[in-house]
C-alpha cells in the first residue's frame, strides 16, 4: 500500500499530474466509490425479485441468495489481498484501473447471464474487483487528506456507497418487479468511461517509502501489526472490521427482503433501503465532524449501538414517518460505522504501517461479507417469526461496539499529503 501516496509534483507519461490537492483527490475517490455502492447493493435491492425468477427453472431460494452474497464476499478478500501487494508492486494506476475494468466487466456478464452458474461467477468478479478498491481509495484519501479532517475526509469518500445504493433502490423501485431484474446490473458497465481519465492523470507509478528498516519487506510489515505493541489493537480492529462488514452486509442483501416478510410490499421495502443509504450518507459526516474534534472512538461505539438499536425499532409497529427516520438512523450506523472504523485504523498505526493495517484490517473485514448474508440467510429460513431478521441483524452491532469499546485510546499519527501513508514512522 505504500504507492498510495502521491508525489505532488509527480506527473503521468502523458503530462497531465495527479491531482495532489486533498479535495481533487476526495472528488476522484467520491467518484470511484459512488459507482463501487451501486455495484455493492444491487444484488440486495433485486434479491425479491432474484427469488421470484422463474426463468432459471425455479432454482433460485433464500439461501441460494445468501450464496450469492457470500461467494461476493470471497471475491472481496482475495481482491483487498491482492490490491496491497499490487499497489506496492505497480503503484496506484494499474491495480485501480485494473479493479474498475473487472467491476465493469463483471456487472455487463450479470446483466446477459443466462443462468445461475454464469450469474455467480459474475458475482465472484464484481466481489474481486469492489475487494481491491477500498484499501486503495481508502489509504489514498488518508494520505492526501488534511490531518483534522481526516475522519470527514474519509467518511465523505465513503458516503458515496451510500449513495451509490440509493441510487439502485431508486432504479429497482422504478423498475421492478415487471423489468427483468438483470438490467438493474447494466449501468454498472459505466466504468468504463472513467478508464482513459484515470490513465491519462494517475502517475504510471510510484516510488516505496524508505529509510524505514524493513518498510519495503510485506513480511515484515505484516509480522509488526501483531507485535507485542499491537497486537491487542489489531485484533481488536479486525474485529470491529468483521462486524461492520458484516452488519453491511446482511442489511445490504437482506433488508428489503426481511421486510418484504414482515408485511410491507415491494415498492415500501425499497423505499425503506433508499432512507438506509440516504441517511447513511447524510449521518455520516455529522459524526465524522465530531469524531474529528477527538471523540473518534466514543463515535465509533456510538454508531455501532445506533445501528443496534435502530435496527430492533423497525421491527416494532410505528407511523410511517418514524420507520422511515428509524431506517437512516439504522443506515447511519451500519454504513457509517464502517467509515470510522477506517478511521479507526488511521489512527492506531504509525504511518509507515498504516497502508498495511488498512489493508489486513479490510480484508479479515471482508469475511464477514460471507459470514453476513450466509448468516441472515439461516435465520430468516430456520425462524419463522417475520421479526427474526431485525433481531439478528442487532447482533454483530453489538459484537462490534464491544470490541470498539475494548480499544485503547489512540492519537492520530502524523501525516500531510506530502508524505505517504506509508512514509518513515517520525522518531
């Protein structure tokens, strides 16, 4: 990850610089992981209709969805592995560009899948590709950002997801259940229209942070996040990375379809999952504004027990207003706490490790991916009572405030945009 920091005077073959200003760098981020949200939430918002295609001989259940989730999921591990060991190989432009030409690919393959089988490879790709871009968007925009507005920095580029989603509830809403859902996935072939921008202005390639003993060595980077000083944070964090994935991740593929079983119909679940994205997107940067004022940790919890407690409210009777506001405030805790456990590992590694962390910390993240939908898939299958879904989805927000809970106090290690997010630890 240690290519994630820009030269600010570093330029592409083609003449044209990155753009080492932090907001430059927050609008192109914004940008990648607006279309990366979409891509992530689709499979969720065409789930009811996915269960009722009978075009695929009636193969499709609740847990073939939860499979579909899950083999997304271990597409995303494999890709955050990949995407540290590229970034440092090849610097930034390849392995980015690389990751939105697969999700391009992949989403056009979902579109024309003819039947199951081709359907799940696509979702292994897309998984692969969304996997790789998170680590490096994400320490792209710590290295460049402003160090008081690291948290807000992060938590915008991250909002984007949310909003990315809210985009595909709105187009399922629009579309379904009378267009056939594949074509929720076409516009996720617009990527592709960003490949000649990001070539022409992403450096070719850049330099590894030195001078560190060890710092170009992945061993050993990986050996000092689980030394004696660290280890009980990085455990920690993984944890809390496991649980918000996880939370992410059940709700994202499985909310509109829980609350398809408690009672509402198809148009009022999907407007529920725009008010979850939506809201996500909003709440999120008020609480990256009070976790930059250093309350990052306290934020943290606090958002894991939002999503807690939001998430058990909706299964309760409420006027349609309240269950609205109950689903931002349910999309600010799930989608948003993910952001400020990112934010989290910012600040518990000294700069030449912080690329790694992110990275590890992601990808152990990413099986709960799997474990998620898997998991929600089991309940909502094996427990007939149509609140068993909401119930379960409160348990990884807890396991995940405990574990935030359990972190030590952390201050945020030095780092301008002029040096890397991988650069020398200050002595």
């Amino acid at each position: 990850m240690s290519s994630l920091s820009a030269n600010p005077g570093h330029s592409s073959p083609g003449g044209s610089p990155l753009p080492a200003k932090p907001l430059g760098v927050l609008a192109l981020a914004f940008l990648i992981l607006f279309i990366d949200g979409y891509d992530l939430f689709t499979l969720g918002t065409v789930g009811p209709a996915l269960l009722r295609h009978g075009a695929w001989g009636g193969e499709i259940t609740a847990g073939t969805l939860g499979m579909l989730g899950s083999v997304t999921g271990i597409g995303m591990i494999l890709g955050s592995a990949a995407a540290g060991r590229a970034g440092d190989r090849f610097g930034l432009r390849l392995p980015l560009v690389t990751a939105l030409a697969v999700i391009s690919v992949s989403m056009l393959v979902s579109a024309l899948a003819p039947g199951l089988p081709v359907f799940t490879a696509a979702r292994v790709l897309t998984g692969l590709g969304v996997g790789a871009l998170a680590p490096l968007v994400g320490a792209f925009v710590t290295a460049h950002a402003p160090r008081r507005r690291r948290t807000l920095y992060i938590a915008v580029a991250m909002a984007a997801l949310g909003l990315g989603g809210a985009v595909s509830a709105y187009l399922g809403r629009a579309l379904l259940p009378e267009t056939d859902f594949r074509w929720m996935f076409a516009p996720g072939v617009l990527p592709l229209l960003l490949l000649p921008f990001l070539l022409r202005c992403l450096p070719q390639q850049e330099r590894l942070a030195a001078n560190t003993p060890g710092s170009t060595d992945p061993a050993y980077r990986s050996r000092a996040l689980l030394d004696k000083d660290r280890r009980r944070v990085t455990v920690l964090l993984w944890v809390a990375s496991f649980m918000s994935i996880a939370l992410i991740y059940s709700t994202g593929n499985w909310l509109p379809s829980v609350m398809l079983k408690a009672g509402y119909d198809l148009n009022s679940a999907l407007e529920f999952s725009t008010a979850f994205t939506v809201g996500a997107s909003v709440g999120t940067t008020a609480l990256s504004l009070l976790a930059d004022r250093g309350h990052l940790r306290a934020v943290t919890l606090g958002g894991f027990l939002l999503a807690a407690s939001a998430l058990l409210a909706l299964s309760t009777p409420q006027p349609r207003p309240v269950l609205l506001l109950l689903s931002a405030l349910a999309g600010v805790g799930s989608l948003g706490t993910q952001s400020l456990v990112v934010g989290c590992m910012a600040a518990s590694y000294p700069p030449h490790l912080m690329g790694t962390g992110m990275g590890f910390g992601l990808a152990v993240g990413r099986f709960g991916a799997i474990v998620g939908p898997s998991y929600l898939a089991a309940v909502t299958t094996w427990v007939a009572s149509p609140k068993a879904g909401f119930y379960a989805f409160t348990v990884p927000a807890v396991f995940g405030a405990v574990a935030v809970a359990c972190l030590p106090k952390t201050r945020a290690p030095e780092l301008t945009h002029q040096s890397s997010a991988m650069a020398p630890a200050p002595r």
